[in-house]
C-alpha cells in the first residue's frame, strides 16, 4: 500500500555511501524492506541502473556478463538478495573492469549473504541503512518519529490513521512475500505471531525457554526464528558484556524491535496519547532512544553491549573506544537523578564516561562524567571529548 511520500533529504547516510563508493570498488546499502535504499540510490550519480523486481531488468541480467561487461561508471543493482549467482561474476568484473564500480541493495544481512558475498572479500563494503534519523525529520518532530517510526512512508503519511494503516500492510507483506523470498519456509502466521510475542519482551533479557514454552516450541526454533528478524533488520540482539569482574553476570542477549513504529503496531499503539499512558512506555522509549544511538556510534553490533548482574546493577548500552569504556543509560523520566545503581556501574566498569539519555529539554551535569541529556542534542556524531 503506497501513499504519496514527501521526500527528506538524508544528508548523514548520503555522505558516508558516497565515501565507501570511493574507497571499495562495490558497496552495498542494506537494510530493512522500504527504509528508502532505492530512493536515496537513485539521489547519487549513477550510470546505470537494475532492479531485480523490474521485469524488464530481470530478462536485460538473463545474461549477466553480456550485459555488464561493456558498461562503465557506477552501476547499480537492486534487490541483489534475489540472485546470489551474480557475485562470482561481480568480482570478476571489478577484477578486470577497473572503470566500473558496483552499488547493490539488498533487504538482507551480510550474515545471511555470507556465502554470496564471500567471493567479493577485500571488494566490498557494507552500509546498513535504517530508517529516517533525528536529524533527516528535524528535533522538533522527535514525538511523530517515536510514534510512527523511521520508514519513511509510515513517517510521512498524512495522519497517525494512514501511517498506522501503512505499517499494518508492511508487516503482512514481510511475513507473506519477504520472509518466503529469502528462501525461509516458515508459515507466515508463525512468523506474525512469533514477532508479535517478541514485542512483549522490547528491552528485556530473552528467555528462549519461556517463549518456548509460550509459543509450543522447542530453544532451538526460537533462536532460529529470532536469528531470522535479526538477518532481515527487524530486531536486536544486544549481546551481555562479559568481563570477569567477580559478580554473578547476565548471559543471555537483550532484545528490541529496531523500529519504533512496527512496535507500536505490533502493540496495538496507533498515537502519541496512547502510548503516554501504556504499560510499555518506558520500554519503547529506551528501544527508540537506543536505536538512534546505535547509529549515531557508527559500530557493528559486535562491538555494542549491555550490563546487567543477577543483583539489578545495570546498564543499557556500552562500548570501548580509545582504550576505554562508555556507557549509556535511557530513562523516560522527567529529570533523572543519581542512583546507587549508576554509582556501581560507574565503580565496576570503570567508565570513562556515561550518559542518562531523556525526554526532556535541558542537559545538566550529576557528577564530572556523567551527563543527563536530551536526545535531540546528542547530533549524529559521537563526542568523546569532555563532559
């Protein structure tokens, strides 16, 4: 279901694509199905330019090194997920062709690429676009992009009413035609209904056993079934930090629907008023508010952490960099104070700095690292320098 979408500029994603082309001879954007690949694609100078659900360009790659070979510039393919075989033939090209470079989209993780992909290692680079950041919509539209998400056609749609409608036709048709295309035979009422338990742990430590149980079925099938959402951007999976400092630590990974809006509807929440008085508020405002840190820190999920022991002591977020570790924390709260919990992280991990990400509008200081700020003033870029 399509309705008219306003175009916004994505200067930040813009940048680093066209960074990554002049470096790598391919890049590929990928990301969730309608996180506006294609759109900004097609704001680069291209040369050429197929899409694998164009009919036309499908039959123009029945023969692929016939119709590529000859080509120069920057060509671009997209829905590369739907034929695999043609990344043998890319490394030859690049290999040879050095006036060509390659930019292929695709809905689906390097992870799940991995042996397509394995052939263009040292060729190519990999950008993971996900919906519209703060700084793409303005802050002063932080509400309507928590409510309704960063895909753009949820965001720009007319009314709470169609975004909700939009986001409703985007979850079936993921469940129904996506999911079957990547070659998982699941049944997709499974699949709805497994995404929609998801929802209800949305920043919570998952319990594979407990959903199991809840759902009729076994460990194995839940990983299996979370490794799926994760591979295809839907979820993530935030893994524990692991030092051995002594305490009895969480093992198992953390768990949250990247987009704030597909959670909203999963939860059956279709506007601001709404949400301000539902059970998981505070829960969708960390999942939010985390995800737009996610991007802002420009790191792999491999090097992005939470902490969390059996005694409560906890911490949303952290990473190293320079030699030290960083935190974040995210509260929905009207000024965040210091805790005896805040204190211990700070003790037990050693941190060189931690933020208490909040709603409101003003940043203020509770100790000489650690800063209560609004989201909307963190920008894009991670500071590191002194808080």
């Amino acid at each position: 279901m399509l309705f008219p979408m306003k175009f916004i500029e994505r200067q930040k994603d813009s940048q680093e694509i066209k960074r990554l082309i002049s470096i790598f001879p391919v890049t590929a954007i990928l990301g969730p199905r309608q996180s506006g690949k294609t759109t900004l694609a097609k704001t680069l100078a291209y040369d050429h330019y197929f899409d694998l659900e164009n009919p036309r360009d499908v039959a123009a790659l029945e023969q692929p090194q016939l119709a590529l070979e000859d080509l120069d510039g920057l060509i671009v393919i997209d829905e590369i997920q739907r034929t695999p075989n043609l990344f043998p033939l890319l490394r030859y090209l690049v290999d040879n062709r050095p006036s060509q470079k390659y930019l292929i989209l695709g809905s689906a993780s390097p992870d799940l690429l991995k042996q397509s992909t394995e052939s263009l290692a040292g060729r190519i680079s990999y950008f993971v676009l996900g919906g519209l950041r703060l700084s793409d919509v303005g802050r002063e539209n932080l509400r309507s992009l928590w409510v309704r998400g960063g895909l753009p056609r949820s965001y720009t749609a007319r009314s709470d009413e169609e975004s909700v409608l939009w986001r409703q036709s985007y979850i079936a048709t993921f469940v129904e035609r996506d999911i079957p295309q990547l070659g998982i035979s699941i049944p997709s009422p499974s699949i709805r209904r497994f995404w929609t338990m998801l929802s209800h742990y949305h920043g919570q430590v998952i319990n594979y056993s407990a959903i199991g149980r809840s759902f009729g079925i076994s460990d194995v099938t839940v990983r299996r079934y979370c490794e799926i959402l994760q591979q295809t951007f839907m979820i993530r999976m935030l893994q524990p930090w692991s030092a051995n400092l002594g305490k009895r630590l969480v093992k198992k990974p953390k768990i949250y629907l990247r987009d704030s809006g597909l959670f909203h509807s999963l939860q059956s929440i279709e506007a601001m008023d709404q949400l301000l008085t539902h059970p998981k508020l505070g829960a969708s405002w960390e999942g939010f508010a985390l995800e737009s840190v996610c991007r802002m820190l420009e790191k792999s999920d491999q090097d992005l952490f939470f902490f969390n022991t059996h005694s409560g002591v906890e911490l949303d977020l952290l990473w190293q960099k320079n030699g030290r570790t960083w935190g974040v924390e995210f509260k929905y709260a009207d000024a965040p104070k210091m805790t005896k919990s805040i204190k211990t992280v700070m003790d037990d991990l050693q941190l060189s700095g931690l933020w208490l990400v909040y709603p409101g509008r003003t940043a203020y200081r509770l100790a000489q690292n650690i800063l209560v700020t609004p989201l909307q003033d963190l920008g894009e870029s991670w500071d590191y320098g002194p808080l």
